[in-house]
C-alpha cells in the first residue's frame, strides 16, 4: 500500500506564508499526477493545485491563483505548496492526492490555521 504523508502545516497570520510537504513512493513521483486538496471546517473537501508527472503542467483553482505554487521534485520525491499572502479562508486540513489510471492515494492531511 502506497503512503502519502504530508507535513508543514501550522498556524500563521493572515498575509503570512507556508509551505507544504508531500512524501511519496518513487513509484508514485515517477508515474502519478499529483494534487493538493482542502478541506475547511464544515466544508466538502476542494482541490487546490495539481501538477504533472514532468512539472510541466500545473492548474489551480481561482481563490489561490497568484498566491500559491505548486511543485514537485521526483529526485527527492517531495511535492511542494507555497502558499503566500494567506488568508482567513485558506484554513483548512490539507491533504496531498496522487492519480494514476484508476489507482489514488491520499495522504492524512496537515492543519492550516490562519489567524490573526
């Protein structure tokens, strides 16, 4: 079974930054389209950004675009979320996802909090 585990999640002020870790399986950095998702509080769980096996393609959606990036290195097998000028509406579990054919996984999830 695959392993996705995520990490630096924590709490910042709003117009603050972090930046996320997801370590996998050479396996899944070498064949997996890989994705950050979000859940806030009460809220159904949302994709955030996306990135293909080479990098070369990435999407986001419209609340984070201009303030997040996306990045994978497969040497490392660490994929990265740079979240800058971070806001109240950003909080949320975080959780990196990989998608290959008809195989995912998904990691536990690291909290973000942002809050003054």
């Amino acid at each position: 079974q695959e392993q996705l585990v995520e990490s630096g999640g924590g709490l910042v002020q709003p117009g603050g930054s972090l930046t996320l870790s997801c370590a996998g399986s050479e396996w899944i950095f070498e064949h997996f389209f890989m994705n950050w998702y979000r859940q806030a509080p009460g809220k159904e769980r949302e994709p955030v950004a996306g990135i293909r096996v080479d990098g070369a393609f990435t999407n986001y959606t419209d609340s984070v675009k201009g303030r997040f990036t996306i990045s994978r290195d497969n040497a490392k097998k660490l994929m990265y979320l740079q979240m800058n000028n971070l806001k109240p509406e950003d909080t949320g579990l975080y959780y990196c996802n990989a998608k290959w054919w008809q195989s995912e996984y998904w990691g536990q999830g690291t909290s973000v909090t942002v809050s003054s």
